[in-house]
C-alpha cells in the first residue's frame, strides 16, 4: 500500500473513532455551511453549537437571513458576544439573494466575490455543503502537512491533500485533518495519540516560512488569490 493511501486509510479510522462531532457536520445543505464557517471565524465550535438549532430554526434560508431585522438575528447571539456578526451575515445573505437569486455559488469564483468569504470558506462550501472534492486548508491542516510532508506553501499541501482525497472519502478526510491538527498535532504535538506517528518523518515545524493563499481585491475589482507569508494573514479566513 502507497503512504498516501494508509494516510489516508489511517485518518478516516481515526475520524471515526476521535474526530469532533458538531451538528453541521451531519449536514450537506450549503447555506448552512457558509453560515457556520462564517461565524467560526475567530471563535470556537462550541461556542456556535450553541445557537447552531436556535439560528437555523429562526432563519431556515438566505431569504429568511437577508429579510431579517439586525436585531432579531443579534438576538440570537447576544448570549455569546457575537452581536458584531449579525451585520456581516445579513449583509453576507443579501448579497447572495442579490447577485444569485438565493442560490449559494458552487464555484469557486463567485464565492470569492462575497464579501467575508476567502479561501477556506469557499473550499468548505464546495466539500461540505457540494460534495466537490476541494481541498480545505488553515492553519492547523498547514501543520499537518508541514511535518508530515515538509510543505510550506498551501499550493503545495493542496496539491497533497488531493491525492489523499482519492484514496477515501474527502469530506471525512477534510475534517480529519482538520480535526487531527487541532487536538493532536498542535504546536507542541502528541505524537504518541496520532495515527500517523510510526510513518510521520515529524520534521521541524516551520510556520515562519509558510506561504498562505489570501483572497486579494484588485483596484480594477479583480479577485485574485495570493500567497503571504501566514505571519501576515492577520485573520484566519475560517477560522
Ligand atoms: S506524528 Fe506527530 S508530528 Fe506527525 S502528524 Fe502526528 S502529531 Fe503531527
């Protein structure tokens, strides 16, 4: 068997047995998943557990979302000081209902073009919420691939993580890294609870010298991607 196929092999077992269970992991529908990895941007899963049933069960659609009054949505939040979010996400939900009749991009260029939507939420919309095998990448998927690989640039660790994808199912495989980086290979790593550790090289990791996709803006209102040194992305774009 090929390393990258007991990789591989190895994550979905360990997904299945340790990986975090959150409700918006059960579904396909991408309007929930936009709206989930929007408010995951710099705060904790458990944290939007909490108001994951309360927020879709008042607000089932982008249309229900982008008629809202703010405060009804804040109402929801105000519990988790997350009131600031209810203005982007109404904004957010207009501009779908605007631009694509409620309709939540299946490409990976339209989705660019919402405002408060970069890389990783476009890549977890089209895994998650379409079922298109994408790559989806932060920071502790980065650390993953940096020991594991030797990768510094987030080309390099997609370009990996797709050939993964092809040995199982992408969407586990997606949240297994994603997973494995944030409960196992954390800055100080415990490679004695990883699944990948009689096979992982463990090389140094090298933060300062990864290079990050960030969504650009052009003055001509092109969207473009660039790579920058993670040091300078400010702002997990899921987080
Ligand atoms: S063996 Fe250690 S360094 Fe390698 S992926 Fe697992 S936790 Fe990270």
């Amino acid at each position: 068997m090929s390393i990258i196929k007991l990789v591989a092999k190895r994550l979905e077992k360990w997904y299945d047995e340790k990986g975090r269970r959150f409700p918006w992991r059960e579904s396909k529908d991408p309007y929930k998943i936009i709206v989930v990895e929007f408010l995951l941007q710099r705060t904790r899963a458990e944290t939007i557990e909490k108001v994951y049933a309360e927020f879709f069960r008042r607000f089932p659609s982008i249309e229900s979302l982008a008629t809202a009054k703010r405060k009804n949505v804040e109402r929801v939040f105000s519990k988790l000081g997350l009131l600031y979010r209810a203005t982007r996400l109404i904004d957010m939900a207009r501009f779908i209902l605007e631009k694509h009749g409620g309709h939540i991009p299946c490409d990976l260029k339209q989705l660019l073009r919402i405002k408060g939507v970069g890389v990783y939420i476009s890549s977890a919309v089209l895994n998650f919420g379409y079922d298109i095998a994408t790559p989806v990448i932060d920071k502790n998927v980065m650390r993953v691939a940096n020991r594991l690989w030797g990768v510094k640039r987030q080309t390099d660790a997609e370009r990996l993580v797709r050939e993964l994808y092809k040995y199982g199912d992408h969407k586990k495989l997606a949240y297994a890294l994603i997973d494995l980086g944030a409960l196992v290979c954390k800055d100080r790593p415990q490679c004695r609870l990883c699944p990948l550790n009689d096979i992982c090289p463990k090389l140094p990791l090298s933060k300062r010298d990864w290079r990050m996709l960030r969504k650009v803006i052009t003055a001509r209102g092109e969207v473009l991607l660039r790579e920058q040194p993670v040091m300078r992305v400010k702002k997990k774009d899921r987080g």
